[in-house]
C-alpha cells in the first residue's frame, strides 16, 4: 500500500516539476526577446543607362572599319539600342555625309526612326523605353546613284547620337536637358531596397512604423519623394524625450556624397517641421517629449532633388535607422513598457524556485522510500 502511494505521488511531483520547468523555459525565452534588435537599409541609386551597337543582317557586329561601298549600293546597318537602365525617352541625332558634304537622311536611310517624331535636329521617341528594351533604328543605308567624281575615294559617314532621361520624374521638356555621359559604374538594376530599424531598450513598445518602413529605397533616381510614418505613444508613466539616430559606416566618398544629395523632412501631425537636413549627416534628433499616453503621428519624407548629377547614380550605401529615447521625469508608478519583461522574470524566478523545491521533495521521498 506504500508503495502504490509512493508511486502516485512520483507522478504528481514529475508532472509538477515538468509544469515549473515550461514555465522557466519560456518565461526565460521571452525575457530574451526584448534585447536590442540591429540591422541595416540598404539604399541604392538607379541610372539611365543605354548602348547602341552596329550589326549587319547577320546580326554580327559592324566591321569597325567599315566597307568599300559604289554609287547605288544599300548597305545593311543595324544600329540597335539596348537599355541596360532604367525606363528612359530616348532622342536621336542622325548625320550623313560624304567628304564634307550633308545629305538629306530621308532619302538615303531606311528605318523605324522614321515614325519618330522630328522636331528640329531631332527624333524623339516618346513612348517610355523599358528596361532590357531593346529597338533597331534604322536598317539600311542608301548610297546615291549619282555621284559626281568630286566624291570618289571619300568616306560615307553616318554619325548617330542617341540621348536618354529617365522616364520617371520628367515633364517632357527636353529644352534645359544637359545629357551626360554614363557613370561606368556595375549596380543591380532590380535592387528593391530593404528597411529594418535599431530599436534600443524598449522604445519598440512606444514607437510604431509602417509595416514596410522604407522597403522601396531601391533605386532612387532623381526627382524622386518617399514618405513614411513614424507613430509615437509613450506606454510608460514616465516623461519621456523621443530620439532618430541616421547613421551608417564605413562608406566612400562618393557614397557619403550621394548620402548627401538625399534630404529628409520630419514633421508632426499639424505639419510643423521638427526635423530638417540629408542623409549624409551624422545626427540625432529630437522626435518630441511625451508624457504618459502621450504620442503623435510624424512623417518622415526623403528626397532627391532634379539637379542630382550623374556621379551619384548606380550607387548603394547602408544606412542604420536608431530609435531611442530618454527618460526626463521618472514616477514611481509602474512602467508600462517595462511591465512584460518585469512580469516574464518573475514568472521566471518563481517557476525556477518551484522546479528546484519539487526536486528536493522529490528526493526527499525517495530517501524515506530507501529508509
């Protein structure tokens, strides 16, 4: 009869301890779960970015040094434009001339340029031309029938001139357009950014963001505004002052000017500025002191002015987003942003005293059992 009692009660003190040491394990586990939380964005600049190449019927290259051609020949040239940027409108320019002489391009060059529209020395293309696009120009040059004995031994030469500008942004205004060359610069055109904060202490359970806070930073072109959200309410009963730390490290020169070129507007819910400057600049700044359920909604808008200059494309720099806050008046009432992690350490201290008071009694039985 001792025995079967001795056995019960076994399995009530195992089952107990089992209880206690869940309850350890995840109170422990969730205790863990509010250490500070780091990680990078990455934000990258996209470019126009186009090559033409020469072909021929064969759809091998041009030769470089051209060909022997007479009076009547067409020879077939492809030249053939490939976007290897972004969406584009694309102009062109297209020159024919034997010695020092022009020639009227419509009688002599077949083609798509001709659906182009011509408004002055230029074709314009005006349908968007997509990224990995690619479009013939023309396909054949046509040498006259007739020519003079002026010309014998000249070059045929066909000068084209190919420009782009981003699609996005742009009014259609080629007028003040200064085009420059290509920054010769490897980038991953579909990049689409990525967005993840550093919350320090416990300023996640005061601070609320967008669920995807700034997952769209890839490939930023000039012209270009993001907005985002930032949610603030303070869950303690404590006064307390609200920090955005914009850091990053370890960039380039070129990088950090990129950084530069990027300006940011912080502003509360009546549209006051609080905050005002560019990426490139090392800073905290204050996102405003809030008492006990206290809080605002702020945006944060980050833009790339028009006048950016090509050196700032195909880049890719990480920035480091760094909310904080400090604690101005501190009361003695409970702090709610505090209560969870209090709460889990203590589940976590009284279940580890359990667990540790069934083993002793648990051994203390298995004694008198062996007495």
């Amino acid at each position: 009869m001792e025995v079967i009692l001795y056995c019960a009660s076994k399995k009530r003190l195992f089952l107990l301890g089992l209880v206690f040491f869940l309850m350890m394990c995840i109170s422990g586990i969730y205790s863990l779960s509010n250490e500070i939380n780091e990680s990078e964005s990455g934000l990258s600049t996209s470019a126009v970015d186009i090559e033409i190449k020469e072909l021929n019927q064969h759809n091998d290259n041009f030769p470089d040094d051209g060909k022997i051609v007479m009076p009547g020949d067409e020879i077939k040239l492809i030249p053939k434009i490939n976007n290897l940027g972004i969406e584009c409108y694309l102009r062109t320019k297209i020159t024919y001339t034997i010695g020092n002489e022009e020639f009227d391009i419509t009688n002599y060059i077949n083609g798509n340029y001709s659906s182009w529209n011509k408004n002055g020395d230029y074709y314009y293309y005006d349908s968007i031309f997509e990224k990995e696009e690619s479009i013939e120009l023309f396909n054949s040059i046509k040498i006259p029938d007739e020519l003079p004995s002026k010309y014998q031994g000249k070059k045929v030469l066909v000068n084209i001139i190919v420009e782009a500008i981003q699609a996005k942004n742009f009014d259609g205004d080629w007028t003040n357009v200064a085009i420059k060359k290509s920054v010769n610069r490897a980038y991953n055109i579909n990049y689409k950014g990525s967005s993840s904060i550093v919350f320090e202490d416990d300023v996640n359970n005061h601070i609320n963001l967008d669920e995807h806070f700034f997952d769209n930073l890839g490939n930023m072109v000039p012209g270009d505004s993001i907005v985002e959200s930032i949610s603030i309410l303070n869950s303690s009963h404590d006064k307390n002052e609200y920090f955005l730390t914009i850091d990053y490290e370890e960039l380039s020169d070129v990088e950090i000017k990129m950084l530069s070129s990027i300006n940011f507007v912080i502003k509360n819910s009546n549209g006051k500025i609080i905050a005002t400057d560019n990426l490139g600049t090392k800073r905290k700044y204050s996102l405003g002191t809030y008492t006990y359920n206290e809080g605002d909604k702020l945006t944060l808008e980050l833009s790339m002015p028009k006048d950016v200059d090509n050196e700032s494309s195909k880049l890719f720099a990480k920035i480091i987003w760094r909310f904080s806050y400090n604690v101005l008046n501190h009361y003695e009432n409970p702090v709610t942003g505090d209560f969870k992690f209090d709460m889990s350490i203590t589940v976590f201290l009284i279940s580890t005293l359990g667990f540790l008071i069934v083993l002793i009694l648990g051994k203390k039985n298995a004694d008198n059992i062996e007495k």
